[in-house]
C-alpha cells in the first residue's frame, strides 16, 4: 500500500502540470477520504496513506485562489475582507480554501494560522491596499471601517480611512490639525462642504474629540471662511464643542473670527453686531456682512444679544481707533458723536470713567492732531472763542462746535488754563485780555498784573503781589510797586465786576499787608486815614521813628500823622503815647516834662529863663524842637496835648532861693 501510494503521489504531481482538472479531482478525493482502523488491514492502510498522503497534503494546501501552495503559506481570516491578498500586495501568505480548511482538520493536528486584520493591513503595499479601500462600495467600505476601529491602535499611522473626496487618511492625521474632519455616530452632519470621513469614528465625541476639532478650526480658519459653506460649517461645529465642552465658549467668543463685518473685518463673535441698534448709525458698518448662520442666531454671542449694558460700551472702547476710521465723518459726526454718549449713558455707573479721547477737525473729522480745550469755554461766543485762538495760534483748539461734547463723558480732553497762555514777554490786545479775565477761574486779577495801556499789554503773575484801583500819587504809588502792590491801568479796571471791593487798597486785609511790607511808613497815611479803626491801629503800632529836626508846614506828613495819632487816642489804644514815644529831634527823644519859660507871681507874669538861665538850658532841646512846629499854635497845642499834665510849677521861693546870693542884672531886676 505504501508503495501504490507513493506512485500516485508522483503520478499526482505530474498531473498537476499535465492535467490540472484530473489533479483536482484526485486531489479533492483524497482530501476527503477518512481511513478506517477496524481491522489490521484497514490499520495498515490507514497507516500507508499518512505516512505518504498526509506529506503531500501539506505540500500541496488549496487556496481560495484556486492555487496550491505549502501550508506554512495559507492562513485564515480575522475578519471578513473579501479581498484576496495577492491584490492588496502580500505575495507569500493565501486566504485557504474555506471548504478545504475544513477537510485538512481531520488530517492535520496543526491549526491554520490566524492572520489578524491589523497584521493585513501592516504587511500589505499602501499603493494597493488604497486602490482597493477606493474602489469599495458603500457597503463593504462600511464594513471594512467597522474593522479597522476594531484596532484602531494598531493601525494609527495607515491611511485607511476614506473621506467624501475618495482620499484615505490615518488616524494620526485626522487627530492632527489638517483641513478634514471626522464624526461621531451622534453627530448631526454639520460638514457640510468641507471634507471629512463618510463613516463615523466614534460612538460620540469625547474630551480629546473636541480638543482635535477645535484645533482643526482654528488651524484652517483662513481657508475655512472663504465660504459660505465653510462658514457655516464653522459656525455649527463651534455651537456644538461649546454646547458640549463649556471650556470652550470664552475663547470661541472672543478670539475665533469666523465671520466678518461690512468693512470686510474678520472679528469676533462679540465684537460683531448682527442687527442695526435701535436710533443709530455709527455701528451699522460693524454688522456682520452676509448671511448669518442659524445656530449663531439662536446664541448671545453677538454684541446685540448679550443683554448686558456695558457690553456696547467695552466693544466701543475697544474699536475706537476702527470707529474713527468710519467715512462718515463730518456729514454724520452729531449722530456718531450721539451714538457714543447714548452707549456711555447705558453702561452706567460700571462703565464710569472709562472715557474717550478723539479730536475732531473744523469739519468734524477725526484727526491725531491734538487739541486742547479751554477752561470754561462755555462763558465764551464764538467770536470771542476764535478770537482767543487767533492770539495764541501756537496752541490747536478744540473747534468750538464740539468744545462742549469733547469736554465732558464719555469724552476727555487735555484743558488749556489762562497760566499756559499767560507769556510775560507777549503783548496781547484789551480784547484777548478781557477773553482771558472771562475765562479765568480764581479771579484773573487775583493772579496776574497787567501792565500797559490803550490796546498793548503783557500779563505776569503776580506772584504773592497784589493789584490795586485807588488812584495814588506817583512816590506812592512807586513805592508799592517796589513791595508788589501794582496799580491797575483805568482801561483794565473796567473788566472788574463792579461789585467787588477786592482790589481796594484800603480794605482791611489788604491795608494790613501794605503797613507789614512799607519800610517808609509815611507814604501810606493818606491811604490810612480812611481806614477803619483795626487798620489805623495796626499802622500806628507800626511806626518806629518820627524824625522832625527842620522847620515843618502844616501839610507835612509827619504834622499830620502826629495830629491823626492824637485825633483817635483812646485809653485803650494809648495813640498819644506810642507816638510820642516815636518822635525824634536830633535823634533823640522828647523829655518827659517840662518847665514852663514864664511864671505868675503876684499877678505878673516873669520871665523863667530871664531870671535864671539854667532853666533854659534844661528846655533847650524841647525848645528846639518846638521851634520847628508850623506855628505858634501848633505849637502850644503840642504843648498841650503832650506836656499838658507834665509841665514843673516853679514856685517863688525856689527861684529866689536860687538868685538871692547872685549878682543880678538889671533885666533880672
């Protein structure tokens, strides 16, 4: 048995290339015959045919092909392919022949190798095996998707998976930011237009899941919002990762520029309107430009939908430098101006502060120029407004058309005060001075000297000066000057509200600081005498020295001070006395007392000095100084106002006692 065996082999293996159907045949029967062990024959023959067939069998294993090949080089599928592997590339391994895998488990103890799908699409040419993935139907490419998620590990780095373009792309990629996208068996087809993989990838997204497609988005955005349809895939992937993933949604509001406005402007959803706003114009240029996208509608997104007060003003803060680029200034600049005010009104006390800088131009257009205003411009007209310009043409004012507006919230502006204009060396006209007293906050004369007169005058500070109205004569009025007291020219007067007294020099505070500053005291009596009482109080206490040594006239200054000082003695404020105390002959001081020059005895009246002369070398010096009052009145009047009770009685015997022992001239007797 042995030997007939072996000759069919080598008849089969002839066969094989002479006769191929004949081979099958014989081929397929033996693959199916089962031996029996009843009997020793049957043993035998059992043993004869393993011990030659069993050999060939292995030698020769059918494929589905129809081939044959070695057993080492056939395998089984995993999973269902429907593809022989020759046609993806793999040349050494064979799908077997179902029917004979079957027959071969009676002959053979071994198993047929298992190969895995993963290990397939591993070992297979890519060119092939991607021409295959291409050319399946909807069907099996369904299938075959359903596979490979399988081992999806496995298999990261193979393109296997097929978009709506007929482009395979790996898993590795898909999870990359390129412009293709995937979905999940959840998910509504929101790709539209775009290229994505026509089978899902996941049963629904996951965390990682929308961290990918949120950086597919923001990686493509450029190519993605040339279109309508890539907008509008954008915009409903974007609805869906907020919806899904909350993390998201500040980012996607306020950084991802999907959309644009009519100044063709990629912004933001909240920076984009998507309605004109109620009684404006200045942000209908910032409306988005298009057709919006319905899931965007039905979000708060967009700066009309927030709901929040502040939200208008924060975007106009924002894109004030976009506003100012806006072509309708100078037609519009009311209601763009309007628009703005109205916003800052809304925000309320939570936009407070948060103000504006914009300069406008004659025409009302904004410019980088900048510009000042004035402090309190609103007391000026026009006329006078311009007018102030043209004399200090080296400043650039705000027109006077939007002085007001840009002066105050949600505007701010730097504000021109009189002491920046003030040039000491400039000479300015009556008309530019009267603007600057208008204009002046703390009073301009309380500030500032002018000097000058008809139409040409500087101004200068005062600096702890002061100015007067009272006309004085010229020493005097010298005399303040060198001390900062400045006569205020007549035409300048008239800018003094005639309510005033501020510019009285004999007001008291104003008085008081002439008395503290004078060194020549005697120059402001005439101002002194009209004084009140406080005032002549402190100038009298401040006289140090009055020096009469020379014949006086009734009009001199000294006399009149001397005789004012004792007009308004009192006990309490003792005049009399602290002038007399400050009045000097010779640089000396006036005696106490006197002796009178005569004296009554026994009803005639004698000569003192004539009868001894000591007496007039005692008064020689009160003499002298007497002698240079005005008159003889006057003279007897100081006597009296100062000596009255100071004067020394002589009596008889004291002056006889005196000139008893002496010789006496005839005049003396």
């Amino acid at each position: 048995m042995r030997l007939a065996y072996t000759h069919l082999v080598d008849e089969l293996k002839s066969l094989l290339v002479t006769n191929r159907e004949k081979f099958d045949y014989i081929y397929q029967s033996l693959i199916s015959s089962r031996p029996e062990d009843n009997s020793e024959d049957e043993q035998k023959i059992r043993k004869a045919f393993y011990d030659v067939i069993r050999p060939f069998l292995n030698e020769y294993a059918y494929t589905s092909e129809g081939t044959y090949v070695p057993f080492e080089q056939v395998c089984e599928e995993e999973k269902e392919t429907n593809v022989l592997l020759k046609d993806i590339g793999i040349t050494d391994l064979h799908w077997i022949d179902n029917e004979s895998r079957k027959k071969y488990s009676f002959h053979f103890d071994k198993k047929v190798r298992v190969l895995r799908f993963a290990e397939m699409l591993q070992m297979a040419d890519m060119e092939k095996l991607s021409a295959w993935i291409k050319c399946m139907s909807k069907e099996e490419y369904r299938l075959f998707h359903t596979n490979c998620l399988d081992c999806i590990s496995d298999i990261e780095t193979i393109q296997l998976f097929r978009s709506n373009e007929n482009n395979l792309y790996s898993w590795g990629e898909l999870k990359s930011d390129i412009n293709v996208y995937y979905m999940a068996q959840t998910t509504q087809p929101i790709f539209v237009g775009q290229e994505y993989i026509v089978e899902p990838m996941c049963e629904e997204y996951d965390e990682d899941d929308y961290s990918n497609l949120f950086g597919k988005i923001k990686a493509n955005l450029a190519e993605l919002r040339e279109t309508s349809m890539g907008r509008d895939a954008v915009c409903q992937t974007l609805c869906m990762i907020a919806e899904n993933e909350s993390d998201y949604e500040d980012e996607i509001i306020n950084e991802i520029t999907v959309l644009q406005n009519w100044r063709s402007d990629y912004l933001p959803f909240s920076e984009l309107f998507e309605e004109r706003l109620d009684g404006t114009i200045l942000f209908d240029n910032f409306r988005i430009k298009g057709s919006i996208p319905e899931c965007i509608k039905q979000r708060d997104w967009l700066i009309d939908k927030q709901g929040d007060n502040t939200a208008l003003w924060n975007w106009i803060v924002n894109h004030f430098d976009d506003i100012k680029q806006e072509d309708g200034w100078g037609d519009n600049t009311d209601a763009y101006l309007r628009d703005i005010q109205n916003a800052y009104k809304a925000g309320g006390t939570s936009v407070a502060g948060s103000l504006l800088r914009l300069y406008l131009d004659k025409d009302g257009k904004p410019t980088d120029e900048s510009c000042k205003n004035v402090e309190n411009f609103d007391k000026l007209s026009e006329a006078e407004y311009e007018k102030l310009q043209a004399s200090y043409s080296d400043y650039n004012f705000v027109p006077y058309k939007y002085e007001k507006v840009l002066s105050s919230a949600p505007f701010m502006m730097n504000t021109l005060y009189v002491y920046d204009l003030i040039d000491p060396n400039q000479f300015i006209d009556f008309d530019t001075l009267a603007i600057l007293s208008k204009i002046s906050s703390d009073g301009f004369l309380l500030k500032y000297r002018v000097i000058g007169n008809d139409n040409s005058f500087r101004v200068q500070a005062l600096n702890g000066g002061k100015n007067y109205t009272n006309d004085l004569d010229t020493d005097l009025r010298n005399a303040l000057l060198e001390i900062g007291f400045y006569y205020i020219p007549q035409k300048v007067q008239t800018l003094i509200p005639s309510d005033t007294n501020a510019f009285n020099i004999t007001r008291d505070d104003f008085a008081n600081s002439v008395v503290d500053k004078i060194s020549d005291k005697n120059l402001i009596f005439p101002l002194i005498r009209n004084c009140n009482s406080a005032v002549v109080e402190h100038y009298i206490n401040s006289l140090s020295i009055i020096s009469i040594d020379h014949k006086i006239t009734d009009s001199d200054i000294r006399w009149q001070i001397i005789k004012f000082a004792v007009s308004r003695d009192t006990e309490e404020n003792e005049f009399r006395k602290i002038i007399f105390n400050c009045i000097r002959h010779n640089n000396e001081g006036l005696p106490e007392t006197i002796k009178d020059s005569v004296f009554i005895a026994y009803d005639h009246e004698y000569s003192l000095y004539a009868l001894n002369g000591d007496y007039q070398e005692e008064n020689e010096h009160i003499d002298s100084f007497l002698d240079c009052l005005p008159s003889d009145n006057d003279t007897e009047w100081f006597k009296e106002q100062f000596y009255g009770d100071k004067k020394e009685n002589v009596s008889c015997k004291e002056i006889y006692d005196e000139i008893k022992d002496k010789h006496l001239t005839i005049e003396q007797l």
